[in-house]
C-alpha cells in the first residue's frame, strides 16, 4: 500500500501543522511484473477508484498522479462521491 499524507502548515509553523487529506493506494493483485493494477481511496471526500495498466517502471510519482487524474475526472463527471467500503 502507498499513503500519501496531505498537511497544512500555517505560516511554516510545524506545531500547527494538520492533516487535512490522505490518499491510499492498494495493489489488487491483477497485474504483472511489467503492469499493475490498483484500487485508490481518498480522505476525507471518501472518494474510490482504480487505476488499470500501471506501468511499473514508471514509478510511485507517476501512479500518484493517475490516481489524482481519475479522481478528479470522475468528479467533473458526477455530482456524487462514491462511498468508501469501511
């Protein structure tokens, strides 16, 4: 699993600082040693996904940004969220 932490830190101020987003990325264990396969929840719009043909070599940063592709393409397209299975 991949978690990316999102914090706010008012001023640089580090005692201050909150958490105020948090993604996690899980491997479904469909892919292979070239191209992975994942399924995303975001915190705290409870937002869900998956991400197909991840190219492995192309690293974390860029699976990061697909998820962030598709999560908010999937919000230009509808006004819900889909819920986040507890």
């Amino acid at each position: 699993m991949i978690r990316v932490t999102v914090e706010l830190v008012p001023l640089g101020v580090e005692r201050l600082r909150r958490t105020i987003g948090e993604l996690e990325v899980f491997n479904d264990g469909t892919g292979d040693a070239a191209v992975g396969n994942y399924r995303f929840r975001m915190f705290p719009d409870r937002r869900a996904g998956r991400v197909l043909g991840h190219r492995r070599a192309d690293g974390a940063w860029a699976l990061i940004r697909q998820v962030l592709d598709q999560s908010q393409a999937k919000r230009r397209t509808t006004t819900s969220t889909q819920a986040v299975p507890p």
